[in-house]
C-alpha cells in the first residue's frame, strides 16, 4: 500500500481523480466516526486519504473486476 502524504486540496471530503475501485481502507479519525454511512480510504495511486462510502467502493472495487467501466464513476 502507498501511504506518501501529499497536499490535497479539499481535505477528506474531496474524493481524487483516480476512482473508487484504487482505495484501500485505513483508521478513520475519532471525528470521523460521527459520519458512519463513511469510511476513510486512502488511493493507492496518488495517496489522497479521503471518506467515501463503503457501498459505493465495494461497487467500484466489483465493477472493476468485471471489466466494467462503471469503476470511474465518482462518488456522490
């Protein structure tokens, strides 16, 4: 996993360019945990952290593999 920290604008509520199926799962902050329906990611291509929701991810993550473009749509 690729954890280099870099400045992102938008802190954890802007998701990055890469798509949903690149995040891998990491320890949400106390705060964080006020917004459950979230989890905290971060891409393992641009090493943004970001919150997103699990369905969503899991969907990504599902549709990739099926070879199905439907892994570039961005979260909502």
């Amino acid at each position: 996993m690729n954890h280099k920290r870099q400045p992102h604008h938008g802190g954890p509520f802007i998701n990055c360019s890469c798509g949903l199926a690149h995040l891998e799962r990491i320890h949400r902050h106390w705060w964080m945990k006020i917004l459950p329906w979230l989890r905290f990611y971060c891409c393992s291509r641009c090493g943004k952290s970001q919150l997103a929701s699990k369905r969503a991810v899991s969907f990504a993550v599902t549709s990739l593999r099926s070879g199905s473009e439907a892994a570039q749509v961005p979260a909502p």
